[in-house]
C-alpha cells in the first residue's frame, strides 16, 4: 500500500494517538505522523505497519525499527 491509500488511518492514528488496534503511541510516533502527512510528495512511498503496536507509517521514516514501540517485527502486508 501506498500513503495516498491510507491517509485516514495516519488521521485517525494522529487525532486518537493510538494505532489502529488500540495501543497508545509515542510523542515521537505522532511527530512522525504529522511528518508522513505533510510531505505529500511522498504520497507514492509504500507504508508499513509494526506487528507488535499495530503502528501504520511511511517506510522512509522508519529506517530501524517501530518509533513507537522499537520493534523491529515490521510487514507491508497492512491490517486494520
């Protein structure tokens, strides 16, 4: 999936501060949520989401792992 495809979860994420199976996310995963929605040049770029945490996100600021949890169990295969 792609950015564009999934800009209500990154809203949703961002107003709840949570992912989208529930669990509560870091300053520093919120920061990086309003990061992925305002760089809308990068729509086009794939997101993953964190198997622990449920965190979806770009796959460009990710670079080591979950920002929310440290987790670095990371799919592109996204389920919410």
């Amino acid at each position: 999936m792609k950015i564009s495809d999934v800009l209500n979860i990154l809203t949703a994420e961002g107003i709840f501060e949570r992912s989208p199976i529930g669990r509560p996310l870091t300053e520093l995963a919120i920061e990086t949520i309003k990061a992925s929605l305002n760089d809308k040049k990068n729509y086009d770029q794939e997101v993953i989401q964190c198997k622990n945490c449920g965190f979806v996100i770009s796959s460009l600021l990710v670079p080591s792992g979950c920002v929310s949890c440290g987790s670095k169990d990371l799919t592109k295969d996204i389920i919410v």
